[in-house]
C-alpha cells in the first residue's frame, strides 16, 4: 500500500537493507515492531518491499519522535538482533520531505 | 544494492507505486530510464524494489537536477505512459537527507 500522508513538511526515514539467509526470529520481531511503531501519535505510515534489496519507508511528523522510536528499548533489542543475525548491510536515511504529488485515487 | 551515497545533506526522491497487470511496454522504457538518468551528473545512486508496492529511491546532489530530469523530454514522455497504462496509483516525495548511518562493509 501507499501511504496516506498529510501535506509537506514531515519526515522520512528511508531503511536499506540486505538480509541474511533464513528467519532466525526475524519475521516474529519485525511484526512486533510493525505493532509498536504504529502506536507512536507521530508515526503517519510506512512503505515496504523486499526484492534482493529491502526498502522500508516511514513517515513521521517530527524528527524528534523519529530518535525516540530508535532509542526505545524493545526497537534497541531489535536493532542488535539486525546487526548480529538478520542483516549482511543496512543504512538508514533520515530525510525532510519538502514537497510530494502522486497520480490515482487520493493521491 | 544498497546505494553509496556522500555525506549529508543530499537529496532523495521516493517513488512509490502500485502497478498495473501486464509488461504493455513497461520494461523497456524502466530499462531506457535507469540509462538517462545514470548519465546525469548530480545524479549519486538508486534502490530499487518491487513486492506488491513498488519503491524506487533516488538520490541526487541537488534539487535542481531533481526537477530538470523531471522535465526531461524522455523522461516525459515515459511519465505520460505510467499515467496511462503502467500506474494504478503513484506518489513522489521529494525529500533532503539530513542524516544518515548504516551497517556493514562501507556503510
């Protein structure tokens, strides 16, 4: 899905990643941070595709809630689970987005 | 892959979009455009993924070069065949990336 977000300024924080063989938990983790992220008043929605590379895209409001997120305990625990198991590379990139237009229904 | 991209700031676009059925053309024009757009100068590097919802990022040294390879003559005419027979849905953002950090080799 696209996500549904309000006019520009809000946040983007863009996550890259290449993953290691196998689950090992990762998809158990993923979904729990799925439910906690979405419990964030900041957080306005996330994109999400795997295709060798995985790309995740969340929205924000404010950048300060996005360094909350990624100083949250269970989000901590997760992040270290990433760096020991499930990913070969990642890079995290937190943007301003300044303008957007789409094309289709409430776009 | 996980683009190399310099130090912030830079400037990323996120495409994301819902595709229709079928190739109708698509391939070969995504192929010519991944070739133009390589060939511009402030133009730094790509991701790519498609899974249900497709995302592609781009990410560029300046905004400027962001609207000029919109109104690329090319560009606008593949631009008009996405309204009409590739896209369901589609939604541009553009964005300045004020921080990044990442994992793995040269990260």
């Amino acid at each position: 899905m696209i996500a549904q977000t309000p006019r520009p300024p809000y946040y983007a924080v863009i996550f890259t990643s290449l993953r290691t063989p196998g689950d090992d938990g990762y998809a158990a983790t993923a979904a729990l941070m799925d439910e906690l992220v979405a419990g964030i008043p900041s957080f306005l929605g996330m994109e999400s595709a795997r295709d060798g590379v995985g790309i995740t895209v969340s929205y924000w409001e404010s950048e300060a809630s996005i360094l909350e997120w990624k100083r949250q305990t269970d989000h901590r625990i997760a992040q270290q689970g990433g760096r020991e198991k499930w990913y070969l590379q990642y890079k995290v990139r937190v943007c301003k987005v300044e303008r957007d237009y789409g094309f289709g229904n409430h776009l």
